[in-house]
C-alpha cells in the first residue's frame, strides 16, 4: 500500500491525502483560520450557567464557546491556581515539579461550583466553529507530539489502544514512566511502537518547552488571547498519518517544501528524500489526478465499479447514504450473491467518504437487504476493517433486519463540502453536472453495453464533447478500444445541449 501526500499552496493550502493513487482525505488550511483544533486561549467566563452544566466563554469568536462540565477536567481546581499565580508573577517555574497540586473535582458537580463569572482560565479548541456554533473546548489540556501527549496537572500513563501486544504496551509504559517529568500525565500514540527511548524522551523535551514558552505568554497576555498554537497544518497532518508506508510527499511552493523537509529531518530523517518539490508547469493537482477525483467524488451521486452507485443525502439531523447496485449484469449464481458483492464495494467506498467529506454525527447507511447473517457479518467486519485508519472517533452498529448500518462520527471541523455542478453552458436557468463527471458517467453507460456485448455502438454527443473523446493519441476514444476490444462511432450533433448524449445500435436505435 503507497501513501501519498499532495500539497497544493495559494490563497488556502490544500492536502490531498492518496492512498494507492485514490483520493482518501482532503483538507484545507485557510489563512485565516484563527480557531484551529489544539489552539490554546487565555479566555474569560463569559457566564456559567446550571440549567446546561455548562459555561459561555469568550475566546475572541464572534460566538461564544461552549464549555461542558464533563469537560473541565479533574484537575481544574489545579489549573485555576497555576493560572493565577502565574498571572500574577508567583510562579516562575512552569516545570509543575515544586507545584502543590489540588484535590480533583466530583465528576458528578455543578459548574457554578468550579467556575465564576470572569474568570481567567486556559481552554483548548476540541471543535472548531461551525455553521450557526461557536468553537467547543476543553480546560484538560494536551500538547501532541509525534509520539506522546504531554498532559499537564495528570499523573497517568495511557498507552494507545491500538498498540496490540502487551510486551510492547508494557515496554513503552516502563520507558515512559523513567522519563515522565513530575505533575505531566502522558499518553502514548500508536506510532510510538517500536521506538527507543532517545526518540521518545526527545520528543518529550520539545513538548515540556512549549509548555513553558506558553507559560511565559500569560503574565501579560490580554483576555482573550491566543498562548498556544497548533503546528501549521502540513506538520500536524504529518505528525499524525505519517508511516513507513508513505511514498512521496510533493509541494508546489518552495518556503513550504522547506518547511516539511526540517520537519521531516526531525521525525523520518531517512524518509527525507520522499519529499519532492513540483516544478512542472502543469498545476499539481491535476498531474496527479486529483482534481478529477474532487469533480467525480463530492457531489449527490457517487459512481463505482460493476455499476453501482451510492446517493448520498445531508439533512440537518443526519447524513443518509442509499446503496444502489443500478442496471448491471452479474455473474453471479443468485441475488444474495449479487447484494453482498455489491454491498462490500459500497462499504468501502462509503468509508473512503465519510473520511474524504470529513462527515460527522449520525450517518446511516441502507445497504442492499441481505437474509443470510453470515453475509451480514461478513459486510459488519470488512465495513469496520475498511474504517480502522480512519483518526476520528467512530463507532459502527452492526446490520439491522432492514439492512440498515448506524455509524456515529465525530466531526471536529466543519465538513468538506465541494461544489460539484457548474453554471448551464447552454445558458438556461439552474446548474449541471460538472463535464468531467458526464465523462465518468458515459465510459461507466459503455462498460454495460459491453457487458451486454451490443455489436456496433455509437455515440451521439455535443460537439465539444465528441471532440474531446476523439482528439490526440491516444484519444480516450482510444482508450476504450484497448480496453473493451470494440470501436465506438461518435457523431457531433449540433442539436443536443452541452452534456446530453445517447448510445445507438447498429439500426440507430437509442440502447442507453
């Protein structure tokens, strides 16, 4: 498996994210992205209110942000002590080794008796703003490093749970626990397998010395303020998906590629050489064929192999993916077979979307009804396989009678969502589907007239359109011939609007 990294810079810079060469995660860094998840605010308590358990707290949003008492953390009597000391010019040892810590609050309290109205306290983005909300955050901080989480005011040692063998779990707590500076809890992330205890403790170093140099921010820093900020969005998506099995890492700007080869020299220094920078004057997106996939990916209707489809709906409650296996021909002995085939490639694809879109909340699928419950299973597990690198929290209930799969995703940042359709080219009213995915939508109407094994085809299409299919070498017209062994007749016909188009028989007749 090949992993990829594509970076494309601008006005926002835009990650794509391959995964042997099919687009699997798309994220954008816009400039102005002042509330980032992981950005630590000096804030003020706008006002705590019971009725939720809750308080307001003004970050500097336009919307005040939303802080639950489950999320205040054990330790934040500890915390509004270190702050006020710190505020004040107490403390100057941010180390926490000589800080007197105290007693932990009840899980089961009251806001009002923890946090008063303006009030000084350090909060963390957990969820960026979105739509009509403000930012949701948290006063449990954590600093991420490549390997560890640094967990100020804690004592605990959590190891990944992704990490499977004991020996290593029990290895990594051992190696932690000899260098865990005294008042930090520590959480060990899954890349961390297999490292020594240099690159752990190195790792370690760097987060106790943002810890400090944002300690040195408070004293004077204004309410609200910005004390803490996440690592530009390149070094986290790296921070967080690179492995070994990463191939190519390509950037078309070169203060950026600049950037990433330092960092990379920090983490990888023997996968330095991956990271490429794109000289040619072809944009990147489009050498690599990511644009195509953006156009034929995010819009209601997502096409896949052997003919199937999913149509995908957001409503404001929940996002709803129907599963369709559309008019193929199958081999297959009988319809169970066919609804399992079918209902495996969609659970992929359905997984590679909820990543692509970065799509949150409750999502139901209504995959194909199958009667066999070994066959449900086998769609349970390979759906729950399919979705075990995706970072977000999930959790995926198994097949309902009705063949439905409830899936809860927790949404972090407001979702990917790309325009798809353009304006009607022959000037009437509404939008259309963008050429490109007309295109992917005429080559999948050939592949079942193929499968039908139809004799002589034509393609009446628009002019521009049939000239697209026919020009160069090879043409896409071309193409298809290697591929299905069979020439396709296509006429230019002046009469049809921009992305209409038909298949004819040998006597003319239209067959799709």
């Amino acid at each position: 498996m090949n992993k990829e990294l594509i970076i494309r810079s601008g006005s926002s810079t835009d990650f794509a994210l391959l995964k042997d060469g099919k687009l699997v995660e798309l994220h954008k860094e816009e400039d102005d992205s002042n509330f980032a998840v992981g950005d630590i605010f000096i804030a003020k308590i706008r006002k705590a209110v019971p009725g939720l358990n809750a308080a307001f707290v003004n970050v500097g949003y336009e919307k005040d942000a939303f802080l639950h008492y489950h999320d205040l953390g054990p330790q934040i009597p500890s915390l509004l002590k270190f702050i006020k000391r710190v505020s004040t010019g107490k403390v100057k040892d941010y180390t926490l080794k000589n800080f007197s810590k105290e007693k932990d609050i009840n899980k089961h309290g009251i806001i009002t008796d923890v946090l008063k109205s303006n009030q000084s306290l350090l909060v963390q983005i957990v969820k960026e703003p979105i739509s009509t909300k403000g930012p949701r955050i948290s006063s449990e901080l954590s600093i991420a490093g490549r390997y560890i989480v640094l967990v100020p005011f804690s004592d605990r040692i959590s190891i990944s749970q992704k990490i499977e063998s004991t020996e290593e779990k029990d290895r990594l707590k051992r190696l932690v626990k000899s260098i865990k500076p005294k008042g930090f809890g520590i959480i060990v992330r899954t890349v961390a397998e297999g490292k020594k205890v240099a690159e752990l403790d190195k790792d370690l170093q760097n987060l106790v010395e943002r810890w400090e140099s944002m300690c040195k921010k408070l004293h004077r820093a204004k309410l609200p303020s910005k004390v803490l900020g996440e690592m530009n969005r390149a070094s986290s998506i790296l921070r967080d998906v690179f492995n070994d099995s990463f191939t190519s890492i390509c950037v078309d700007e070169e203060e950026l590629y600049t950037q990433i080869k330092d960092y990379m020299q920090e983490i990888a220094p023997k996968k330095e050489s991956i990271v490429k920078l794109h000289k040619s004057n072809v944009p990147v997106f489009e050498k690599y064929g990511i644009e195509r996939q953006i156009k034929t990916s995010f819009g209601k209707t997502v096409s896949m192999s052997k003919g199937a489809y999913l149509v995908i709906e957001h409503t404001e409650a929940m996002h709803v993916v129907d599963v369709n296996s559309g008019n193929r021909s199958n081999k297959a002995k009988n319809q169970e077979d066919t609804a399992l085939e079918v209902n495996l490639i969609s659970a992929t694809e359905v997984a590679r979307q909820l990543r692509l879109r970065d799509m949150g909340g409750i999502i139901v699928v209504d995959f194909i009804d199958m009667n066999n419950a070994d066959n449900r299973r086998k769609l349970f597990d390979h759906l729950r396989n399919e979705m075990k690198d995706d970072r977000a929290k999930h959790k995926i209930l198994p097949p309902s009678k009705f063949g439905l799969i409830q899936i809860t995703r927790q949404r972090v940042r407001p979702e990917m969502n790309i325009k798809t359709r353009e304006d009607n080219p022959n000037g009437g009213n509404g939008e259309v589907e963008a050429p490109i995915v007309l295109l992917d939508k005429i080559k999948v109407d050939l592949e079942k007239l193929v499968k039908k094994d139809v004799k002589k085809i034509t393609l009446s299409a628009h002019p521009f359109i049939a000239a697209y299919l026919t020009k160069g070498f090879p043409s896409t017209r071309s193409k298809w011939f290697f591929d299905h062994k069979k020439w396709v007749k296509v006429l230019p016909r002046d009469a049809y609007t921009y992305l209409e188009y038909h298949f004819h028989d040998q006597k003319g007749e239209v067959i799709q």
